[in-house]
C-alpha cells in the first residue's frame, strides 16, 4: 500500500465542530488497519496551514504559553488570518476549531 499524506475516504462531517456529548464520536471503520495521525485529515495541508505552523512553532519557542500571548506572538510577526487581517482570540480559536 502506498503512503498519502491525507486520507481521501474520511467522510465529510455536518458540523465543523464534534459533539461534546459523550459517545457521539466514531471511528470510520474499526481495526483492519492502521490509522496514522497524517491520515485522519481529508487533504494535505495548504500554504495557509503550513505557514501558520511555523508561525507557532516560533511563537511557542519564545515560552509562550497564553492564548493573548500567542495571538500577539502571531500579530506582532505580521502572520495574520485568512483574510488578511490581524488575529484576536475569537478568529483564532475559530480557525482551530475549524483546523481541528
């Protein structure tokens, strides 16, 4: 079998955020095979993505361990959202919810 780096076959969720009611998760298809962490998402990670990994790769190299830390940590390196503009910690803890 091939490596990917995502997994085309996860299915398409309703809701971008999972229940937080015990028991509503799933796995997709039980045991038979094995599951490695860069399989579980649906597509390999975009420009965005992996811009903003390096971005708090370095933010949390600085000891930064607070979410206002963090977000300024961000700001203060022009690395800002989506949209281009600068993060706060509501757009930032949107874009982990919808990154997961």
């Amino acid at each position: 079998m091939a490596h990917q780096d995502y997994n085309p076959q996860l299915k398409n969720w309703q809701r971008i955020i999972p229940s937080s009611e015990p028991g509503q998760g799933s796995i997709e298809s039980p045991g038979g095979f094995s599951n490695p962490v860069w399989q579980t998402r649906s597509s390999v990670p975009g420009a965005f993505e992996l811009s903003l990994l390096e971005a708090l790769e370095e933010v949390f190299s600085d000891g930064v361990t607070e979410l206002d830390a963090l977000v300024e940590g961000l700001n203060t390196r022009q690395h800002h959202d989506r949209h281009g503009q600068a993060w706060t910690q509501e757009s930032f803890l949107q874009e982990m919810a919808v990154l997961g």
